[in-house]
C-alpha cells in the first residue's frame, strides 16, 4: 500500500459523501447551519469509524467469525447498533448541547451530516483492497453503489434519531429520551435490515434493499418538508 493508493481511495471516499451533503443542506439553505460546525460534524463521524472498527471486530469475535461467507444475523445486527449508537453519540457528546442548535430542523442537519462523515471513511477504506490490487474499475464501480445504496441508508438511519429529536423537541425530558431511544431503535432495525438483505450470497435480496432504502429516503424528505413547513409558516420571507 503506497501514499497515492490511500489518497485515491480517500478522495473516491470522500467526494460522493460531500456531493450528497451539498445536495441535502440546500434543502436548509434559507437558514443555513455555522459552516465550521457542519465541517465537525462531518469530522465527527468519520471519528465514530475509528471507534466502530475495533468495537465491530470484538462482536465478531464474541458472535463468530468475520469472514464474508460466514456472517450472521446477530453479526449483521450487532453491527447496525453499534454504527447507530456511535454515531448519535458523537453528535449528542460534540453538537446537540450548543446554542446553533435551536430549531427541531437542525437535530436532522447534524445528524445525516454525521452519518455523511461516517460514510465518507467507511467508503475510502472499502476501496483500499481493490485500489491496492490495481482494481481501479472494479473499486469505482463498488463505489457507485455505495453511492446508492449503504450511504444513503446512513443518511435516512441517523435521520430516524434526528426526527425522534426533532418532532419532541418541545417534549419534556422524559419524553424526549424516549422518542431519542425509539429513533435509535429504528435507525438500527433498519441498518440491520439493510445488512441483512444485501449480504445474500445469491444476490437474489439486492433490489429489495434498495427498495427498503429508497422508500426510506422518500419518507425523510417528506417528514424534512413537514418540519420546514412548521419552522417558517409564521415568518416572512428571508427571514430565519
């Protein structure tokens, strides 16, 4: 492995994940978010990797194995709720207590802002193997679908917390951290969803998660309209 392998395999990372960034914080862009808070946020998931590769290698080791032909479902799951888990961590420890973060909309910002960062890593060390091996094609092809398919379902995952904190941000304390917990419950139940259907060895559950994660985007940007709508109904235009 050489210097150009990694910074080709971090550019091809990275890129798509900030592509997809750009497109969704226009969906705020009548009152955007602190730009330096956005960067650390982004760097901030891409922090959670560093702490899910070590954390994922001891669940394989206490479920079973970590070889490809050998996954299980609790592996899959397990997986799900720790990249979940870590990534609403580092976002609650680093954003969500700062005075930025004074509307219900925001809580969805940093979230997939978050689940972006964590993407972008997880993307660029997927793609050292085949850069490494001179697969070039081959590692941008996987790319593309990760562009599609497992950073897109990091998105609509952490937006699932970021709504539960959202739509109960006017909630007492206990209630919040119920909506917090459901949401975490259902952005892992639909990662391990996710991970389960794509690792078919025959391929044959590949269209049906993606399915699962488009539908899924759908629903985010139906609910993200539904929270604009509320945050500037009452406000004239150009108005935050």
């Amino acid at each position: 492995m050489n210097f150009t392998v990694i910074l080709l395999s971090f550019l091809a990372g990275i890129l798509p994940a900030l592509i997809w960034l750009f497109f969704l914080l226009r969906e705020d862009a009548r009152c955007p978010e602190p730009k330096q808070l956005i960067a650390l946020t982004f760097l901030a998931g891409m922090v959670a990797v560093a702490i899910a590769l070590p954390t994922e290698h001891f669940a394989c080791s206490y479920f079973g194995t970590c070889t490809s032909a050998s996954y299980s479902k609790h592996i899959l799951i397990s997986w799900a709720v720790i990249e979940e888990t870590l990534k609403y961590s580092v976002v609650a420890l680093v954003i969500l207590w700062r005075r930025a973060v004074d509307e219900s909309v925001d809580y969805v910002i940093y979230m997939i802002t978050a689940a972006l960062g964590f993407a972008a890593l997880e993307n660029a060390l997927f793609l050292i193997a085949p850069f490494s091996a001179g697969h070039y094609i081959d590692g941008l092809l996987t790319d593309n679908l990760r562009f599609v398919g497992s950073t897109l379902l990091h998105v609509v995952a952490s937006a699932a917390i970021g709504f539960a904190l959202a739509f109960s941000a006017k909630k007492d304390a206990l209630f919040r951290i119920v909506a917090s917990a459901a949401g975490l419950v259902l952005a892992s139940g639909l990662h391990a969803i996710f991970n389960v259907l794509i690792i078919s060895q025959d391929g044959s559950t590949t269209l049906a998660a993606f399915f699962t994660v488009w539908t899924a985007v759908l629903v985010f940007f139906i609910l993200f309209e539904v929270l604009k709508y509320y945050r500037y109904r009452n406000l004239p235009k150009n108005v935050c």
